[in-house]
C-alpha cells in the first residue's frame, strides 16, 4: 500500500524510487512488523490476562513446566495481526500469491484459534477433536490449493518438484499434487504446533526458517539469480519475500515476549498460522524439500512423536524416548529448559545454512 502510494511522487520528491525495491520493502515489512509486535504485546498481554485466557499445564508433562499454568495463551493473535499489518502496508497489493499467503496464515491461525478457545472454555489441555482440527485445516488447504493451481503461482511446470543438490532431477508429481501440497501444509503446521513446548523455541525456529525463505522467494523470483543458480523461476515469487520479512520482524517482536520465561505463549492460534504460512510459501516457489531441510527443527520434533506413538503401540508399551516431543526428552535427561533452546536454535540455523547451501551444490 505504502509503494502504491508514494512510487507515483518519485519525480517530485527524490528517494521515493528507492519503494519500488524489493529487498527494500523486505526490509521494512521486518521492522514494521517487530515494532507493532514491541507496541502490541503489553496491551495484548494485558487482555488476555484479563480475559483469563491463562494456558493450562498437563499434570503428566514435564514437571517443573507447571510453574507456568495461568501463562497468557493465544499470544498468535499478537503474530498473526503484525505480519497482516505489515505485510498489507509494504507488498504490491496486486500480487495473488501474497492474498494467499495471508489466507493461509489467517485460515490456520483462525483453526487454531478454535482450538485454543476450546480449551480455555473446558479449563484442560483438552481442545476440538484430532479429526475435526484436520477436517478444517483440509478445508483451508484444498482452498490454498485450487488457488495456487487456478493462478498458477508456482509457474511453469507445476507438478515439478525441485530437488535439492540436483541440477536437473526434478520428479512430476502429476495428479498426486494436491496430495502432496495437503501433506506440506498439514505436516508443517503441525510440525511448528509440536515445536511449541518451551519458551522460545518454536517462534526461534520460526524466525530462522523465516528468513531462510525470504532470501528463497527473492532468489526464485528474480529471473537472473534464478538462471545462475538452476532453480526454478517462478515469475511474482520475490513479492513474496516481503511476506517472509513480515514473518521474519513478527517473530523477533513475539520472541522478546516469549523468551524465558515466557510472559506469553504463542498457543496454536500462532503455531499453526505461522506452520501453513510456512508451507504455503514453500509451495508457491517450488521449494517444499528445502523446507524439509530449513525446517529440520520442526521435522525432529514430528519424528519424534511419530516414533513414540509407533513404538508405544507396536513394541508393547516401550517408549524409545523418555518423553516426546524431542525437546522434553532432552529436558528430562537432565538439561535446563534455556539449554535446550539455544541448542535446538542453534539446530535450527545449522538446517537452514545446509539448506541455502544447496543452491549452489547442484
């Protein structure tokens, strides 16, 4: 909104020209988004401690998390408000792929903030039902889907994958795309929803992967940069790097909030928004293996749980680790709960250098 309204004015006033850049617009969206979420979060905080929308700690979780039953939860809607702001005043508002990148944010964020509610209103960590929060995220997925598709925002070749480390091996997923994209955005969104179990941790990660995508949406978008490095073009892709750069300030704003201890939590309001926000990026530039990679954080973390729930079921009771997800096996083999953050950050960052890495090893 803001470039619409000033680029006109470039002849008249000098400097303004600078608003048509993207990576200036990134730049800004960042910290347009970290300032509203400084500004916000006191007052957001404060309601939602008025309201008693305090989180409730299971009594079979990690013992010394109950210290922090009554926290103020769906702390998201702090994130959530902050990219939505940010990204309508810096983007071009005739861009398709940054709409849907909203839709999805706000689509998962709305899911999940069903659920937070749910559980508020029951007093228990006792949300809608696993099949009814998988009913709408399809719901919202399909949407994203027929959207990406009826525009074709993934540009040319739409089925194509782009494999990482690969110059040319690029597997067709044919009719097997909407599948595939359900897949990224559920699995993804969940993935960032398990993440968010210690101060910190989840909106850390995000912020990494953030970033990691905003230097991919430009790269794919820029046609030069895209040929030189043998990834697919995907014509309006760089728009969405001021979405990511809103993502990217948000997150950093949140986390000043979040960090230990946490006088917010993010709740699934946030982590799901921020997980098929995610994914619906990766998806339109064509970059959904890297985001396996970038986000090896949130991969572990799933894994981890998949692994439990299987062995739990198929060994007869055995557990492989002491607690699932990853981060509270690691908290109960004796490590402090800020260790096991920086460590998991740390992952986190290590994830997503190997996977901007692998632009240039192909």
């Amino acid at each position: 909104m803001i470039p619409w309204l000033l680029i006109p004015l470039r002849d008249v006033i000098a400097g303004l020209s600078v608003f048509r850049y993207i990576t200036f617009r990134a730049a800004m969206a960042a910290a347009t988004a970290m300032l509203l979420s400084l500004a916000l979060g006191p007052w957001v905080i404060r309601t939602l401690s008025r309201l008693k929308m305090g989180q409730y700690i299971r009594e079979e979780g990690v013992k010394s998390h109950q210290a922090k039953a009554g926290t103020p939860t769906m702390g998201g809607i702090l994130i959530l408000l902050s990219i939505l702001v940010s990204t309508v005043l810096w983007c071009d508002l005739k861009s398709i792929g940054i709409w849907v990148a909203l839709l999805s944010l706000l689509g998962f964020g709305a899911v999940g903030a069903i659920d937070d509610a749910k559980k508020l209103l029951r007093k228990q960590n006792l949300g809608i039902t696993t099949w009814q929060k998988m009913a709408l995220l399809t719901l919202v997925t399909l949407l994203v889907a027929y959207l990406v598709l009826h525009f074709n925002l993934r540009g040319t070749d739409t089925s194509q994958l782009s494999v990482p480390f690969f110059k040319k091996f690029r597997p067709d997923v044919g009719i097997f795309l909407v599948p595939w994209i359900w897949l990224v955005m559920v699995g993804t969104s969940n993935g960032v929803n398990l993440s968010d179990g210690l101060d910190g941790l989840a909106i850390g990660g995000t912020l990494v992967v953030a970033v990691t995508f905003a230097i991919l949406a430009y790269t794919v978008g820029h046609v030069k940069i895209a040929a030189y490095l043998n990834v697919p073009y995907v014509p309006g892709g760089a728009e969405l790097s001021v979405f990511m750069g809103a993502m990217t300030g948000a997150s950093l704003g949140f986390l000043w909030f979040n960090a230990h201890p946490a006088e917010v939590f993010m709740g699934d309001t946030g982590s799901l928004g921020l997980g098929g926000a995610l994914a619906t990026v990766a998806i339109m530039i064509k970059q959904e293996l890297l985001l396996v990679i970038a986000g090896g954080l949130f991969v572990l973390e799933a894994v981890s749980v998949i692994l439990q729930v299987g062995s739990y079921k198929l060994r007869g009771g055995k557990r492989i680790f002491r607690m699932a997800p990853f981060h509270h096996h690691l908290e109960l083999g004796g490590l402090k709960e800020t260790k096991v953050v920086i460590r998991l950050w740390i992952t986190a960052i290590v994830c997503s250098i190997l996977a901007l890495s692998s632009l240039k090893l192909r």
